[in-house]
C-alpha cells in the first residue's frame, strides 16, 4: 500500500506502516518518529524514555484503541467524536475533529498528541510549540493494524495489542470462510454513502470498499482515489449496487435522496435494500473492525447466512459468568456465552428451584416456569433470526442451553449482556431485584407522538431493547404481578426523560418515553403474599427505584449516555452538528467556514455559551409541549448573546439565517444567535 504523508507543505511518499515510527519502536522500543521520513528529508525523533501519562488524542479512532488496551488514564484530552466508553468522560473536550482548538491541546500540558493527516496546520503550530505529535492515518486495512499495534507499543500495551490485532483477524477470518461457500456468480455488489451533497462516497483506495470487500461484497470501481470522492449519479447508476448503506444519522437524508423517481430502478432501491449502521462503524477502522464487517456481510448475504449447510462453527456453549442473586427460590444465576449461527451469543440464565408462575409481556402469563433468561442478539444475527422467526430461534437457544421451551421463559434483546445490570432496592423485610439490559440508540419512541406501523400483520417482532426480570423475596397475586408492569414501565419512563434519551425519528423534537420492543419478565416469587405494586404501595416504589437506577446504568453501560454529558453529545443525539447546521446557514463571503467552525465550538466548549444552548434544547421541549407561548424575551437573550460575541451591537438577527431541515424554535434561534456573533467576530478580525 503507498502511502502519503504531508511534511511542511511538501508530500513525500513512503512503504508500509503508517509511520516510521512503527521500525523506530520496533528498533528501539523507545524511540517516536513523529514524522514521516522521506529520501531528502529526515524527520525529527521524540525520544520517550516511558509511556506517555498525559495523552491529548484528536483522532477518535485512536482514542478508541487507547480505551480497548485500557491505558485510558493517560488520556487527558479528546474531541467531542469520541462518546465511549463512559469512562472518558473525564477527559477534557479539546473541540471536534476537523477543528480542535490549539489554545485547549496546550493548556493539557500534554506530553504527546495524536494527529491525523487533517490536521497539518495544527500539526505544524503543535510541533512549532514543542508538543511532541504523532501523526495516525488509516488508509487500509494494513494500516489499522499497524495502528494498533503502533498505539499499544507507545502506551506500553504492545503485548495486548498484539492480541486484539489477532482476535480482528480472526473475526475477518471466520467472515472469509462464510463467503467462500457463496457462488461467485451470486456475490453483490455495495455501495457506501457518505454524504448526499454531491454523492461523496470513498474512493477506490478507501479503507472503506476494503471492508466491503472483507464482508464479501463487490465494491465500486469509480476510478477515483480519495478518502472521500463526488461520484456521478449516472455513474452510480451504471454500478447498480444492491445495498446500499450509510451511517444512521444521515437516514433521512438519504431516504428523500432515493424517494427521487430518478433512483427507482436501482437494485437497492427497487428491493428497499438501503441500511444503516453507527457512523463509528462505517468511518473508522479500529478495534471494532470485525464487528462491522461480520455485521455488514450478515445483512449482504442473510439469506445464504442463514442456511444450516453454510454454518462453519460448531454451536456449542463457549463459558460462563456466575451471578449472585440472594433469593431463596433462586437455584442459579449466569451468563451462558455461546456460538450459534456462527456468531458469539451470551444469554441471562436464572434457574428456579421449583417451578413458578411469570408474567412476560412477550409471551403472557405462564405457569410452571423453572427457568427465565433474557438472550442477547448480537447485530450480525438480526436478519438471520426474522428469517428463521422467534419460536424456531428460541427452540435453538433452548437445545444449546439444554432448558425445555414448556418450562422455559425468555426475553431477547439487542443490547450486550456483558452490560446486564443487577440493581437491588430494599426496605424492611421487602427486596426487589431488576435484572435490566437496555439500549436506546435505534428505536426509542415517545408513546403517544409516534405512529405505530405493526398491525398485525404476521411480521415477527425486533429484539427487545430494554428489557427487566423483577424478581422479589415476596409472593406477588397476579394482579400484583400485572401492576409490577406498570410500576417497572413508570421507572423506565422517568429513567429515560431525566436522561434526555431522544426519539429515534424526531430527535429534535421528541423526548422518548421508551423504545418499541421494551420487555419484562415478573417472577412470581415466594414469601409473604404482596397484592399492591403500584405507585402508592411501598413494593411499588421499591420496584420502580430498582428499574429506575438499573436503567441509568444501563444505558451508561451500552450506549455511553450518561447524566453529564457534554453539549455537543447532547446536539449530536438530535442529529445537530456545528458543521452541518453552517452548511445551512447563509454566510458572508469572505468567511471561511473551517475558521467560524472552529470559533463556535470553542464558544460552546466555554460554559456561559454551553447554558445558554442547553436552556434552548429545555425551552425547546417545554413548546413541544405547549407549554411555552411567546418566544420575545428569548429573542432579546438571543440578541444579546450575539452582541457579547460579536463585541459590538448587532442591528441585524432577523431570524433568518438557517435554511435546512426543520428545528424547534428555540435550539434554532440560540445557534442563529451564536452563528451571527462569531461571524461577525471573525469579519473584525480581519477588517
């Protein structure tokens, strides 16, 4: 793979790795290259006589890899791209990735900065400032690995790193080995969509068509090299991919791209083959590379993926994790990981030590239970399961974990059991336990603002997402049992609106109160009869605090979203941007809109600024619920934000800046407001 790599204005080309750093290490283990070596020009060497303590990473993908090898405590700084894990909410936000604030890197007093190769202006003043700066680009698959491996040499993690390039290839392998038993004739031919201005799609040289070729795909040939390249309509036309997709937040984009007439005889378009997957997927290269490309070559192939004759991997149980529930009816609690269809399951097992009535809401009431499990999907076995249908699929669970369908009640779920919380309440004598998984990243819905489209139509039901087993030390009556439900919704319910979880269709507008394939399990329980579970009851509150607590958690522990988290997460779950909202805004000339970008996401990283666009997404909320009328005393705050900004009296803030999709008033106005003063800021600047 030739690689580039920009030096003070010039571009020298190299072989291998993406750094000279990587034979610098290997050599000398503990010798950085921070640039890249060319024939005429020698690159200046870091030496680092140990791991670096004070990391500031501007390269999600990277800050990704520091995570997985668990060196994280030495990331002092990341942009706001990055949302996992949790744990790195700690870290300071330096600003987005195409315009981190050089001022914020600084003020970290890093000891090393990861770059990639857009940033070289930066990259230039950090190295002129001293800052030691390794710069990470990823062009191929090759790349990644070496990335990783890169990575784990310079934080002391190399050993591990080692191991992760190794579990990946071995993925990319078990994927190879399924394609293989698909005729050559029947392989398909895919397409990413990266943006629908302009059809920008990656180039022939792309990581990106490398992983659809991984998957098995047939990538497209436009005889352009980029990471990213404007493709004619005609030529994509001429391609005919039959599937097409994109990241998630771009989805109603390009569904009203493909609405156009024009696209109607596509493939993918006439067989409703268009998906969507987490843009940390499809636009980057790092630790979860199997993950995607298992994931993509399941949903190209599900019909051949789900034949027995093209299973490679014998199905069987792969370990186990114990549990500790301290009831008395409880026999034993773990999570069974398993192999089945060729991908990595783990399912929730609580076994009863006699048999039991539950009430499921997936399955009714039912008797004689002596088993009840909640079993995790992973993504690349959705599609295979809605062609084999629930019942079929959960006989094939129940063999492999050797539980009878009769006496056996099971939830399923597209959330990780490795994120099962166990949350506990008591008061007196009186326990509640909720075992609760929950993911809220691709269905949530507000109940009673969303249509429901299922009408009994036959169509088997989505995994569940967020899903609870309650479980007590007392007995619940079946109406106890049934007001349980309600109380377990209630918790749910209030759990996601002080989490701000955001409707999956209408983000900006809606809070969600749930998501469409929620479940629960009530265990009948042993111990003194309880009747009352409900809201005034003291079993009731116990039941609603545990779910309420387990499904914060949760939801921290699957999707990263958490109470505190930053504006720009906060924006970005309402499919909000700084880049995509100035896209739509009518700007001066003369502005360019890297600068202003820059500007306004170090406005918004600066508190004053970050309250005022907060109180606009609460406002925004309350007249969605008509519970705001006139909006003038905001204007005027509106108005005097941008004044402050600007430093001066701005005569003009008509309110009509922005011109793209529809946003709530309020969230509209305070970024028109905050648009209007730095560019402003930035027209003084260079009178």
């Amino acid at each position: 793979m030739q690689r580039i790599y920009r030096q003070q204005g010039r571009i020298s080309k190299t072989f291998g790795p993406t750094l000279v750093l990587v034979f610098c290490l290997l050599l000398l283990g503990s010798v950085c290259d921070c640039r890249a070596a060319s024939a005429d020009e020698v690159g200046h060497k870091v030496k680092l006589s140990r791991p670096p303590s004070r990391i500031v990473s501007l390269v999600p993908g990277v800050t990704e890899i520091i995570a997985a090898l668990k060196a994280d405590q030495s990331l002092v700084g990341i942009t706001y791209h990055t949302t996992r894990p949790v744990r790195l909410n700690r870290c300071a936000v330096v600003g987005g990735f195409l315009a981190p604030s050089l001022a914020r890197i600084k003020a970290l007093n890093p000891d090393l900065v990861f770059v990639s190769s857009m940033h070289e202006e930066l990259r230039q003043k950090l190295i002129s400032s001293r800052c030691r700066v390794v710069e990470v680009t990823t062009l191929s698959l090759a790349d990644a690995f070496a990335n990783i491996e890169l990575v784990g040499r310079i934080v002391g993690k190399h050993c591990e790193a080692k191991q992760i390039v190794a579990g990946l290839q071995q993925q990319l392998a078990l994927v190879s080995r399924k394609v293989e038993r698909i005729p050559v004739a029947d392989r398909r031919r895919v397409m990413q969509l990266m943006e629908c201005d302009g059809l920008l799609l990656p180039g022939d040289d792309s990581f990106q068509n490398e992983l659809i070729a991984a998957a098995g795909g047939i990538p497209p040939v436009w005889k352009k090299k980029g990471v990213a390249v404007c493709v004619d309509g005609s030529a994509v036309r001429a391609f005919d991919p039959q599937l097409i997709y994109a990241e998630g937040a771009c989805r109603q984009k390009v569904k009203e791209l493909f609405a156009d007439p024009a696209w109607a005889e596509m493939a993918a378009v006439r067989g409703d083959n268009i998906r969507f997957f987490p843009g940390a997927l499809t636009c980057r290269a790092a630790t979860h590379i199997g993950d995607f490309v298992a994931w993509l070559a399941a949903t190209i192939y599900s019909d051949y993926f789900s034949l027995p004759e093209n299973m490679v991997l014998r199905e069987e149980v792969r370990g186990r994790r114990a549990l500790e529930l301290d009831l008395d009816y409880v026999k034993s609690a773990e999570v069974v990981e398993t192999t089945i269809a060729d991908f990595i399951h783990r399912t929730l097992v609580v076994d009863l030590v006699e048999p039991m009535q539950v009430l499921s809401t997936l399955e009714g009431l039912r008797q004689g239970i002596t088993t009840v499990g909640n079993h995790y999907l992973p993504p690349s076995t959705w599609d295979l399961v809605h062609r084999l249908g629930p019942i079929d699929f959960e006989e094939r669970v129940g063999n492999l974990l050797e539980r009878q369908a009769e006496s056996t009640s099971l939830l399923f779920t597209g959330a990780d059991m490795e994120h099962l919380v166990q949350q506990s309440t008591t008061f007196k004598e009186m326990k509640v336990t909720a075992l609760v998984t929950a993911g809220v990243s691709s269905n949530a819905v507000r109940m009673g603002a969303e249509e429901g489209r299922y009408y009994e139509s036959g169509e088997p039901e989505k995994p569940g997402t967020i899903n609870v087993i309650l479980l007590t030390n007392m007995r619940l009556t079946p109406r106890a049992m049934t007001r349980a439900v309600i109380s377990v919704c209630e918790g749910k319910s209030a759990a996601l609106q002080d989490l701000d979880i955001r409707s999956s269709s209408k983000p900006a507008f809606l809070q969600a109160t749930g998501t469409g394939t929620d479940n629960v399990i009530v265990v009948e329980g042993r111990g003194r009869t309880i009747e009352h579970a409900g809201g005034h009851s003291k079993m009731g509150e116990l039941i609603a605090l545990a779910v309420y607590d387990g499904v914060i958690e949760a939801v921290r522990r699957q999707n990263s979203i958490y109470e505190k988290r930053s504006l720009f997460h906060r924006l970005q779950e309402r499919r909000v941007t700084v880049y995509e909202f100035l896209k739509e805004c009518r700007l001066s000339k003369g502005v360019a809109t890297k600068d202003l970008v820059a500007l306004i996401e170090d406005l918004l990283l600066d508190r004053r600024y970050a309250s005022f666009i907060e109180s606009s997404l609460a406002l925004s909320d309350a007249r969605q619920r008509y519970q705001l009328g006139d909006l003038e005393s905001f204007r005027k705050w509106c108005g005097k934000i941008a004044d402050e900004i600007a430093g001066k009296s701005l005569t003009d803030l008509s309110g009509d800046l922005y011109h793209g999709p529809e946003l709530p008033d309020p969230l509209r106005l305070a970024l028109e407001a905050v648009v209007s003063g730095a560019e402003a800021r930035l027209k003084i600047s260079l009178e």
